[in-house]
C-alpha cells in the first residue's frame, strides 16, 4: 500500500514540474465542439493547450466587454473591436481613453485560431499573450492587469465564472488572458457567398463576381492566399507612410532594415465591413485601394518584388477594379457580422 501511495506521489510530482501552465478546469465545464473549416490553415499550437470550454468562452465574452479594463473605466475589447464591423471599427486610428489617437487602426478578430501571428507588425504569437497589450497601452486603456483585478475581483458574477471555469474563484492575469483567448478562438468566419459557392450550396457567382475571381487569382492570389485569403507574410507594399516617428512596421519587431514599414498581410474575409484600409487607414475604399495600386506605390528598397518588378504597381481596368470589388465583397459572412 505504501508503495502504491509513493508511485503515485511521483507522479503526480513529475505531471506538475512537466506542465508550468496547469490550471484546475471545473468538471462541468465542458469543451466546446467547433465546427473547423476543412480547408483552413492548421491551428496555432498555443490552442491546443486553450481549448474552449463552455465558461471558459461565457467569461471570456464577458471580460471582452469589460469597460473596467481602462483606467477611466469607459473603454473595453469591444470598443474597438466591434462584431458589425468584423469586430474591427471605422477609426483609421484606434480611439482610447480620454480620445487619445493610437498609431494603428484596430485589427478585426476573426478565425485567429489559425493565425500565425497577430498585430499589423506580427508581435505577438500567442493570442492569450494580446489582451495585455491594449490594457497597459497609453493610447488605448492605459491602465494595468493589478489595477484591473483590483477593480473585478470582488464581483459575484466574476467569481462564479472564474469558479465554474477554473474550478476555483481566484482570479489572476493568466485566467484573463486564456479566457479572452478562448473567446476569439470561436470567432470562425467561413459562411460567406464564397463558402456556399464552394460547398456547392446552392449559392452560384454573377458573371462580375465570376470574371472578379479570375482577376483575383491572376493579381492577388500571391500574398492573400489560402482559404484565410493571406498568407500572413509581411510584406511592404508601397502605401503611404504614416508620419508618426514611431511606427517602422515589421521594423519594429525584428530591428531588421529589410522589414521597415512591412505589415502582415490583412485577411479579405469580410473586408467589405473593416474600412478604412490600411495600417492607419490610407483609403476609405475599396476602390481607393485599387485605384492606387494601379496607379503606382510609394518606391522603397525593400518594396515587394510583386511591385518592384512591375513598375511598382498592379495594373488593373475600371472593370477589372470593380470585378474585384464584386468578387471581394462574396467574402462578406452576414451572420458573422450578424447583418
């Protein structure tokens, strides 16, 4: 009997030293069964350690919502990130506390669990390292993970969630940022026009939506591919600089010469919902996008080879401008957007 107990205690000794991030999942609270596009790109690792369970994802839309993350309690997630706009918003730079101006527009949040990276300049890898990054951001909540459990710690609804989720009701930085992590995971698009024409659904393309297809994979398809439409590579494409000293894209992250002012390639899932376009919204349009990569890009030595070695520029018709624009807006999931 005593060595039965002694086996066990090793055990248990060298599951916990083996697994830095355990943490107690309340019996009842059950993994959520999500329905995963075939032909999407593989999950990022960190999910499989953050599944999402059914209060896992509860507290974690609950905690999206949550105007105490800012210091003057008025700004949260969903501020910025908002579900009719693919959980984007229409700023060309996101708005924080006191209306302080921040050097990027907000990013929609869709289908991140099979992205690679995450941020315009790719600097975050796991998504339950993001929620940090907006809460202790001046520009944006301006506040700290201390102040911000300080402020929820005490609240019944929280504690219950926390309880149901982690099995007890200690409520702690990491638990936030998994919870809020288990949130977005859910958020799939991948019911648009597009999909059901795929899936043979019934749903059959317009003769511009058709023709817009074919230019797309003639002129685009090179950096928006796979069924995310991006490849999430970095790339600079010649848009206009933004004038704040402080932004070098890519640049930033790596230090490296050869990623100044190079950005993840944006996902063209419900891009008809996301404008402006660009890092810190350069076009209001579509058709402005377009229109000026027709007509020529801002030159720069590590400017795309797409471009580069094509006078820098996509030469495209006015009906070729509004094919794509056709085809494009087939990407657009109205029940996403709930639309």
């Amino acid at each position: 009997m005593k060595k039965g107990l002694s086996i066990l205690a090793i055990l248990l000794l060298l599951i916990s030293c083996n697994n830095d991030y355990y943490e107690p999942v309340s019996q009842g609270n059950s993994q959520l069964s999500l329905n995963i596009p075939l032909d999407f790109p593989k999950l990022n690792n960190s999910v499989n350690s953050n599944r999402p369970t059914q209060y896992g994802v509860e507290l974690g839309e609950k905690l999206f919502n949550e105007k105490r993350f800012s210091a003057d309690n008025t700004i949260s997630c969903s501020s910025c990130h908002i579900q009719a706009n693919a959980f984007a918003d229409h700023n060309g730079q996101a708005i924080g506390i006191q209306n302080r101006v921040g050097l990027r527009n907000a990013p929609p949040i869709q289908n991140m669990m099979f992205m690679k990276f995450y941020n315009w300049d790719g600097n975050i890898l796991e998504l339950e390292k993001q929620p940090l990054v907006p809460i202790i951001t001046h520009e944006e909540m301006g506040s700290s993970i201390v102040e911000v459990i300080g402020k929820i710690k005490n609240d019944f609804l929280y504690k219950d969630l926390f309880r149901k989720t982690f099995g007890d009701d200690n409520i702690t930085a990491e638990r936030i940022y998994k919870s809020i992590a288990q949130y977005e995971y859910t958020l799939i698009s991948a019911n648009s026009k597009y999909d059901k024409v795929k899936r043979n659904e019934g749903e059959t393309f317009t003769e511009s939506e058709t023709q817009g297809y074919l230019t797309f994979q003639q002129k685009c398809v090179s950096c928006h591919s796979t069924e995310l439409f991006t490849d999430q590579s970095f790339r600079n494409i010649g848009f206009p600089v933004n004038p704040d000293t402080n932004e070098a894209g890519r640049g930033r992250v790596t230090g490296i010469p050869a990623d100044y002012m190079s950005f993840r390639v944006p996902s063209l899932r419900n891009i008809e919902y996301t404008a402006p376009y660009g890092s810190f919204g350069q076009f209001p349009t579509l058709k402005s996008v377009l229109d000026y990569l027709n007509t020529g890009v801002v030159e720069a030595d590590n400017l795309d080879p797409i471009l580069k070695n094509n006078g820098n520029r996509i030469p495209l018709t006015e009906q070729e401008k509004n094919n794509l624009i056709s085809f494009m807006k087939t990407l657009s999931d109205s029940k996403f957007v709930q639309k």
